[in-house]
C-alpha cells in the first residue's frame, strides 16, 4: 500500500458527495497567496471552501513574476467571466500571506542556501529571494510589487497578512489597496 492509498480513500469519501460547479467567479471574490508549508493551508486556516478562492502556493508565499502573470490570468479571466464588467466590485482582492517559522529561514544562510541549489539545481538568486524570516516585513515587500505590476493596474486590490504558527491567528499588516496608475 503506498503513502497516498490514505488520501485516494478519502476522495472516494469526498467524490460520493460530490456536486460539480460551472467555472465561474470564486464565491469570496479573492485570490489566496502563500507558502506550500503544510502547517499554512488556507482552506483550514481560513476556513475555505471548494470554490471560494483560487490558491497560489510557492516556497514562502513570495511574489514573483509566476504569481504575478498567474494574478493577471485569473484577473482577466475575472473580467471576462463576469461579462467585461470592470467594476471594482467584481476586483479580486490579492490576500499575500506570510507566516511565522518559515522554512524559507534557513535559505538566509549563504552555506546552507548554497547547498540547497546544488542539490535542487534552483539558482542560488531564486532561492534567495523566496526567503522568510520576518514575515511582517516580506509580506509588504510582496503587496507592493504586486501594487508596482503594471499589468494588474485596475484590475485588483493587494492586502497583507501574516499567519502565526504557534497561535493560528492571522494579522493584517497591510490593508487592501489598490496599485495606481503608473
């Protein structure tokens, strides 16, 4: 039996209630970004549900061009699913969301962030700039390059939020903006 035999019993679980929905808008009108961690996941932490938000994960939950083309995807699939309404109630707001106890952390060691690209082959740079070791601070730095892409002027709204691992408590650090016309 392998280690997923667990997970597939439980999708029979899920499958037999299961009702398919039409793509359509998320239900809560946000898009979720965070780290992979399997202490973060934001269907528990914030109590989602299948078809609330879409969920962009990556090592820290950093911003990086990937999520930023992913966000403009999603924000235009948005306009078009809702009739080319540009309306800012139909905006997706961005939730970036950092935690405590990142794993990310130890990258901040350049003999140990050396290593890890040798064994990944992720460059050194990459793997530096997914680094987390204050959450509070990255979490700004990554609200304002998504408020600095030009590409998702008018088309969403970037908040920040810091997950805490030892209380399950999340903060808001930086509250709903909208990126200004360059």
């Amino acid at each position: 039996m392998t280690r997923i035999a667990a997970l597939l019993d439980r999708n029979e679980e899920f499958a037999r209630t299961y009702a398919p929905a039409t793509l359509g808008l998320p239900a809560t009108r946000s898009i979720v970004v965070t780290c992979l961690d399997h202490r973060v996941d934001p269907a528990i932490v914030l109590g989602l549900r299948l078809g609330d938000a879409p969920v962009i994960r990556n090592a820290g939950g950093r911003v990086n061009q990937a999520v930023i083309d992913d966000i403009a995807y999603l924000a235009y699939l948005v306009q078009q699913i809702s009739g080319g309404q540009g309306t800012a109630g139909l905006r997706p707001e961005v939730a970036v969301i950092h935690h405590t106890q990142c794993g990310t952390g130890l990258l901040a060691d350049p003999a140990f962030r050396h290593r890890a690209a040798e064994a990944t082959h992720i460059a050194e740079a990459a793997l530096e700039a997914s680094v987390v070791t204050d959450p509070h601070l990255t979490v700004r730095t990554d609200v304002e390059r998504l408020l600095t892409a030009p590409v998702l002027t008018g088309k969403v709204s970037v908040s920040g939020h810091v997950y805490d691992v030892a209380t399950g408590r999340v903060t808001t650090v930086v509250d709903s903006r909208e990126p200004e016309d360059s």
